[in-house]
C-alpha cells in the first residue's frame, strides 16, 4: 500500500506547477534488475528439490542449499548495486533533498531495499534451516518465502517503469 501511496504522489507532485526536473537514472539499475529477476529464479530451482516427496533427502537438500546461497548472493548484490546508484546520484550532486524527483526516487528505492532486506533475512532462515536440522524444515515456509521473494521483483519492475517514465 506505501508503494501505491508514493505512486499517486508521485503522479500528484510532478503535475504541480514548480521545480520538476527529469534525472537520468543510473544505468545500473538495469543490471540489479537482472539480478533480481535472475534471483527469482535459483530460488525456483531451490525449490523444485523438494517436489512432492514426502521426505527431504540429502542430496535435494545439498542442491537446494547451493541454490538458496546463489539466490541470497543474488539478492544482496541487488542491494549492492542499489547502494551504488544512490552513490551515483550523489557524485551528480543530487540527494534526498536536491528537488522533488530525486526525493521520490530515494523513497521508492529506499522502501524497496528495506522490503526486500525482509526476504532477505527469510532465505538466511531457510538456509539456517537447511543446514541444521531438517526434522524442523516446513515447507511453507519455503512457499511464502518464494511468493514474497518474487513479489519482490515484480514490485521492482513496477517501480523501475515509474522510476523510468515518471522522474
């Protein structure tokens, strides 16, 4: 809902009369998407060790391991890179509060690392999970993981297309 919320602000701030200015993204941002999308990914192939057996076995849990630890590695070179564009835009001199345009694309990125720094922590606590007992292992934990996790990357896309039209 925060997300719709700077969105219409975002549309209701850039129609008023006053300093709006277009900025160039940083480029990237494109590579992070393709990490993200990438993410989305390994973590399927993470998940598809399990199938519908009953059982975890050793080796399904070995592949899905790997396969998590690609997605997380993934998932933190997002935030990397995300830290990076911030960077960019300040050697370019803008900052949270240069003009209205910069400010919105602070925001909106900056809520999504924050959400995404969520599923995050939830691959480290399957992996966790992987890598110590398996008797504790849930499987829908895994699912809901999976679902966040690619919501994630829909809402980046989402937003890189308003970031891309709108600033």
């Amino acid at each position: 809902m925060s997300f719709a919320a700077f969105t219409s602000a975002l549309f209701v701030r850039e129609g008023a009369p006053g300093d709006w200015t277009h900025l160039t993204l940083p480029a990237i941002l494109y590579a992070n998407t393709c990490a993200l999308l990438l993410s989305s990914f390994t973590l399927e192939r993470a998940r598809s060790n399990f199938g519908a057996h009953p059982y975890i076995t050793i080796h399904a849990s070995r592949n899905a391991i790997t396969w998590l630890a690609v997605t997380l590695a993934l998932g933190l070179l997002f935030v990397a890179g995300q830290y990076e564009a911030w960077r960019d835009l300040a050697r370019q001199g803008l900052y949270l509060a240069t003009n209205a345009n910069s400010s919105f694309f602070y925001v909106l990125t900056g809520m999504h690392i924050l959400h995404l720094l969520g599923g995050i922590a939830a691959l480290v606590y399957l992996l966790g999970q992987l890598v110590g007992s398996q008797s504790t292992f849930r499987r829908s934990a895994f699912g809901n993981t999976a679902v966040y996790w690619h919501f994630m990357g829909a809402l980046w896309l989402y937003l890189l297309l308003v970031l891309r039209t709108k600033l």
